[in-house]
C-alpha cells in the first residue's frame, strides 16, 4: 500500500464510497476488495496497468471510475457487477471489452473513449 494512501470508504450522498483518484496508484490495495459492501469506487488519473480479478467481489459495486490509467484490459470478472450502472474507463489503452460487460442488464452509462 502507498504510504499515507486513506483506504477508507466513506458515505457520501448515501452511497459507500472510496475515492483512490490522482493518488500515483499502479496498483488496487488488496484491501479495496475487502469492503464487499462498496457501492462507488473511484481509481481514476492513476498509473494503473490492470484491474484485479478481485473487482468480482465487489457484488454491490454500481460506479467504477478508472479513467486516465494505462489499462490495456479489463478483467472478467466486471462481468459478475450486476448492480454495476456506470462503467467509466475512456483514456486508457483498452483495445477490447470482456464479453460479460454486454449482459450488465443495469449498465446504463458505458465510458470507452480514447482509447
């Protein structure tokens, strides 16, 4: 874990939150898949280069913000987001989607620009 990096989801607007955007970040902490609870979760304008497999955990997760990193692929496992609505990952180098995003039957806004 990045030294003084708050991993600590919070309630805004009456959604658990954790906002890790502009934090340098070239990995997810392991602890992020622990709040299986997450609702928002924020790891934008990083150095990221992957997303954990893990992310499947977060079953209640309905945004995921990772716009601005170096991700070359998602996992599949964003496919098990069912509750996922918002899906934001323009300005990466993403050349292909994983199959299992088409069947987020609660996806209503879907970000892949620039990439």
């Amino acid at each position: 874990m990045e030294a003084g990096l708050n991993v600590q989801p919070r309630t805004v607007d009456g959604f658990l939150t954790l906002g890790l955007g502009c934090q340098r970040l070239t990995s997810i902490p392991e602890e992020v898949f622990d709040f299986t609870d997450l609702e928002w979760l924020d790891v934008s304008n990083n150095e990221l280069t992957s997303i954990p497999e893990a992310i499947g955990r977060l079953q209640k997760l309905q945004h995921l913000n990772a716009l601005g990193n170096k991700l070359s692929a998602l996992p599949a496992g964003v496919g098990k987001l069912q509750k996922l609505t918002t899906l934001i990952i323009h300005t990466n180098q993403l050349t292909e989607i994983p199959p299992g995003v088409c069947s987020l039957s609660n996806l209503e806004v879907l970000s892949v620009r620039d990439n």
